[in-house]
C-alpha cells in the first residue's frame, strides 16, 4: 500500500532548511515507525500547487493509529517548519505493494484524471483510493524519461504532474522491530 503526502513550502528563505530537514531527521523518524517500508521525495518540475510529494510504502492503513506514529514524530512536523507546510494533502492507495524507485535520471508522473489520458502513450499504474483525504478515486503513477515529461508537460499541463527525485528511494532500518 502507497501512502502519498503532498505539500507546499511557503517561506523560500527557509526551504532548503525544511528541505534538509524533511529528508533526513524527519524521513528516519517515519522510517523507524512499525509499519513504514520505504519513502522517497520528489519535486514537480513545472507548476503546483502542492510541488512536495513523498512516497511511502506502509503495511496498512493502521500505522497511522498507532502510537510509533504518532508519539514518535511521525505524524507531525518540527514545529519551526509547521506554520509554512502548505496545501497538505495525503491518502493512501491500493494496488501496488511496493512504491517504484525512481532513479535520479528517471521523473515520476501523476494523473488523478484517468479519462483525461486515454492514448497517451505512458504505462500507468493505477491505483484505486484506499483512505484519507482520498481527492481522486483513482491515481495513475509512471516513470518516465525527460523526453516523455517535455511532451506530457505540452500536451496534458493540468492532467498530468510530472516530479524529479529528490532524493534516492529511502528503506526501513535494519533490524527495525516488526508490527
């Protein structure tokens, strides 16, 4: 199961801050929960509303109930950074036991319009909603090349998000302690 946060930062001379911040102190706090297999971060490469999204793979909806999460900095933000964290969105989904690795040279699309794309040559995967905010009832993730991005990026502004990795796929600790 995917668990997929998106966000905007709203204090430029403070971004790279958050930024570092969100991808080692707080990815090994969410990684240490029970239940948190691997997380990755990315950034759309053309306009958003919400230009952060993280990618987690978790066993279950329930690790978000539990108190790993919740008292151990899972579900919350360092408070410094908290007042500028954005159009927050996040949902779970179904379909996929396991988020893709994106590689540096690879970008991420997301469409949450699945009749928007029918013959657009991009293999989805789509995902059905599975809890939270659940805004879309279907997701589509692919990886793509720069070439496929520049084309989407023309043809379906709007459709489709394309994101670059920000950072290699993340995995749980070794000898983390199961559910």
């Amino acid at each position: 199961m995917l668990y997929m946060v998106e966000c905007a930062f709203s204090d430029p001379a403070r971004e790279q801050a958050w930024n570092d911040y969100y991808s080692s102190r707080k990815l090994n706090e969410v990684l240490a929960v029970p239940g948190f297999r691997t997380s990755q971060r990315f950034k759309a490469i053309g306009e958003s509303t919400a230009p952060y999204l993280t990618i987690h793979t978790v066993d279950s909806l329930d690790v978000l109930t539990g108190g790993a999460y919740r008292g151990g900095g899972g579900g919350s933000f360092d408070q410094s950074y908290q007042s500028n964290i954005t159009n927050w969105r996040r949902s779970f989904y179904g379909g996929l036991d396991r988020a893709p690795a994106i590689a540096e040279n690879e970008l991420l699309a997301v469409c949450d319009q699945p009749d928007q794309v029918k013959g657009v040559a991009v293999d989805f995967v789509w995902l059905a909603t599975a809890g939270l905010d659940a805004s879309a009832p279907r997701r589509g993730i692919a990886r793509i090349d720069r070439t496929q991005a520049e084309r989407l990026a023309r043809t379906h502004r709007g459709v489709i998000n394309v994101y670059a990795p920000m950072m290699p796929q993340r995995q749980e600790p070794a000898g983390k302690q199961p559910r």
